[in-house]
C-alpha cells in the first residue's frame, strides 16, 4: 500500500510541473458511498481511494456515539498545541 501511494503521490508532483494548480483543484464528490457531496482534491481522492481498496472496516467495533467521540479524543491528542 505504501508504493502504491508513493507513486500517487509522485505522479501528482511530476503532473504538477506541467499543470502546477493540480493539488489545489477541488471538485465536488461523493466517494465511497459517502452521504454527502463535498470538495475533494485530487490528491485526497487518490488516497482515500487507495485506502479504501486494501482496507475494510472490522465488524466486531460497533460505531456509536461514544466510540466516535473516544476515537476523536485520541485524534486530537495527537495534534501538537499551537505555537
């Protein structure tokens, strides 16, 4: 998984010499059986769409309210405080 997304990754650099706005275009999708429609870089697509072909969710977590909120807690410990 880690060569497919370093030659993802690759290739948006290399494709940005030639159209350098490429990472920072933004188009409207709804990837992955998403609810909604939001704005995706192509970059965030490329990603998510390698991440979402090797991995799969376990069926033994159960997804309520207070796992997503102990699941963000742990996140935002990991964010460095602002300088």
């Amino acid at each position: 998984m880690a060569t497919l997304i370093d030659a993802t990754m690759r290739g948006l650099v290399i494709m940005a010499l030639s159209v350098p706005d490429i990472a920072a275009h933004r188009t409207p999708a709804s990837p992955f059986e998403a609810a909604s429609q939001d704005e995706w870089s192509l970059p965030a697509m490329g990603l998510a769409g390698l991440a979402s072909a090797f991995l799969e969710p376990d069926p033994a977590i159960q997804w309520d309210d207070e796992r997503i909120a102990a699941v963000r807690q742990a996140l935002t410990a990991l964010v460095p405080p602002d300088s």
